[in-house]
C-alpha cells in the first residue's frame, strides 16, 4: 500500500517540484504552503513521514517541530527537515528537537528519495513486535541492518554447545559477547572470601546473558556456569554495542527484547547507555591524546570527528553536540576544525 508524505514548503516551485518527485517514486503526497498548514495536514492525515522547509513565514519548519512532536498522535512520524542553511548550530539545534534528518538545498531526486526510504524502513522496525527469543532478535537485527541506519553487524551468529560446569564467564574478566540460552541451564553466582559460592540468578531457554556488564563497559562483576549441557547462542560485544549507542529508539527497542520486558532493567539499561555519553568521549580523547602525544596537552588531536565517534560508539552528531559542550565548559579548545584539550585533570575525572 502507497504510503502518504506531507510536502511543507512556502516556496511553490519547489513544493511541487518535490511533490512530483514523490509521486512519481509511488507515495501519495500531500502538500502545504506554510506551516501552519503543515500542522493542521499532519493532525489530520496523520501521514507516514514528513518533508519540510525551515525558513517560512508564519510558522518555520522548528515551530512545526515542536508543535508536532508535542502532539500524542503525530510525535512519532519521522520528519526530515530541507534547508539551504548549513551552520551547524541549525543542524544541531533541529536534531535536539527531534528532526530525523536533513536534506541540504539543492539537493537531486536520489538523495531526497534514499533519506525517505531509511526513515521509513527504520519507523516500520520501530512498530514491529519482536518476541524476545532467539528469531525474534535475529529478525530485529536483520531488519535494522537492512535500514542501512547500522552498518557493519551481522545477523547470522555462532551457536556454541556448553557441558555441564563448563564456565561462560568469570568474575573480572572483560565481556567479549551477549549470549542468548537457547537449551540448558545457567547459573549466576558470586564468590564469598571464604571461597564459598552463592547464586545470583538461574537462567534457562529463552534468557539473555551478560548484557549489563556489555552496557556498564565494565569487567564481568559475576560468574556463569553450566548448570545442565547448553546450546548458546553468541553475539559478538561490538554489534550489541552498536545496535545500543547507534540510535536511542532503536536501543530502546533492543533492550526491550533482551531484558524479557522486565520495565526496570529496560530504563536502568537506557540509562547507563546515554547518561554516561560524556563520560565516554571524555575518556576517548584522553585515550586518544595518550596514544599520540604520551598525554602531553596543547597539541590538536590529528583524527577525524566520525573516527572519533566510531572510537566512542555514537552517532557523529552526538558526538559534535557533547564536544560542544566541552568547549563551552573550557575542557577543549577548537582550532581550524581540530580538537585541543586544555584541562586534562577535569576532562579525565567527570562527575556525569
């Protein structure tokens, strides 16, 4: 079935200039003159994605933003946003206020095309029930590598037979995979000083394993042993993060899966995946000046902003709006685009 897009733009010509293009590629197209407009058609039509102009008299692409984001029946429907203006400071702010993309004016068929259909792919993933099991997640990392949104994953895995007593993991170790109990039974336990055990936690088919330690990025505080022969099946430590720090809403939707709906464990989880975001890049440069200057201050980092983000394990934009912030709190200097640290005692010991 042909899905609806909303056209927002003041500019006739290229109104319907897009309105056509879409058309053409089989969406059905609605198309308004303003925002105010613009507002009114997405409360009504309630359509599958939204393209709008920033720049508008009356009401620009931001207050329809806010007003749409703000609207129980329309927060959700993906908008991208079309702009001549490229200062990042308009990129960032559209971005804090909930835009999913940007298409920069002029732009050609394709380019307007492929961001509407990654955006559409990834809200059909969004709205899809996965069950939490072993297909279920398959089918969810399938689909949100075939969004293109998160590259580089793969969503075939090894399945590995454990025997009885054989150890998953141990105690201070560094967790190398999220399992998934697919036969068998796992304990968790803890070791006293007097060397006695005690279990934490028994896991049969249908429990994941090991996740909050992958997410906490912290050495495994616990054992897991077999209880009864087991089939596992392993996801390697790099895609469970970039499936987690790649894309809050689709973070969201793998927690939900993982944690077997268990509400508290999904917000604690959420929590330490995004609070600890300054932290992270925080660390990253540290590690990052260490590794070319012996931790010398004063010298611009030689390494791209997405090589940056890629080390971290966020989006680029996320990125750029927390070394914003450090540069505003004098943690970082920028000169001609490269990143100079200036206070490497405070950026080492953040508090958040």
């Amino acid at each position: 079935m042909a899905k609806k897009v909303l056209v927002i733009d003041d500019n006739n010509e290229l109104r319907e200039n897009t309105a056509e293009i879409l058309e053409l590629a089989g969406y059905i197209t609605l198309a308004a003159e303003n925002g105010k407009r613009g507002v009114e058609l997405a409360i009504k039509e309630k359509p599958a994605l939204i393209v709008c102009d920033i720049m508008m008299p009356e009401l620009d692409g931001y207050g329809v933003l806010h007003l749409l984001r703000k609207n129980q029946d329309t927060q959700h429907i993906p908008f991208i946003f079309l702009t001549a203006k490229t200062e990042r400071s308009d990129f960032r702010k559209g971005m804090e206020m909930g835009a999913d993309d940007y298409v920069t004016k002029p732009f050609d068929d394709i380019e307007l095309l492929n961001a509407i259909e990654v955006r559409l792919k990834k809200a059909e993933v969004l709205d899809q029930q996965y069950a939490p099991s072993a297909q279920g997640l398959r089918e969810f990392i399938k689909d949100v590598k075939d969004t293109g949104l998160i590259k580089h994953i793969s969503d075939q895995y090894d399945t590995e037979q454990y025997h009885k007593k054989q150890v998953l993991y141990a105690e201070g170790k560094r967790p190398r995979f999220l399992y998934y109990l697919l036969s068998g039974k796992v304990k968790i336990f803890k070791t006293h000083e007097d060397g006695k055990e005690y279990i934490t936690d028994l896991l049969s088919a249908g429990d994941f394993i090991g996740y909050t330690a992958l997410i906490e990025d912290q050495n495994y505080s616990d054992n897991a042993s077999v209880l009864e022969d087991a089939e596992i099946l392993q996801i390697p430590r790099e895609d469970f993060l970039g499936m987690v720090y790649n894309d809050i809403n689709i973070a969201a939707k793998f927690i939900h899966i993982v944690t077997q709906n268990v509400k508290e464990k999904e917000e604690r989880l959420l929590n330490l995946a995004y609070s600890s975001l300054r932290k992270r890049v925080a660390k990253a440069l540290v590690d990052i000046n260490a590794k070319f200057y012996a931790e010398n201050t004063g010298k611009p980092l030689e390494i791209s902003r997405d090589d940056i983000a890629q080390y971290v394990g966020t989006a680029t934009e996320s990125l750029i709006r927390t070394l914003s912030d450090f540069k505003e709190e004098k943690l970082i200097e920028i000169k001609s685009g490269k990143i100079i640290i200036i206070n490497m005692d405070k950026l080492k010991n953040l508090l958040y």
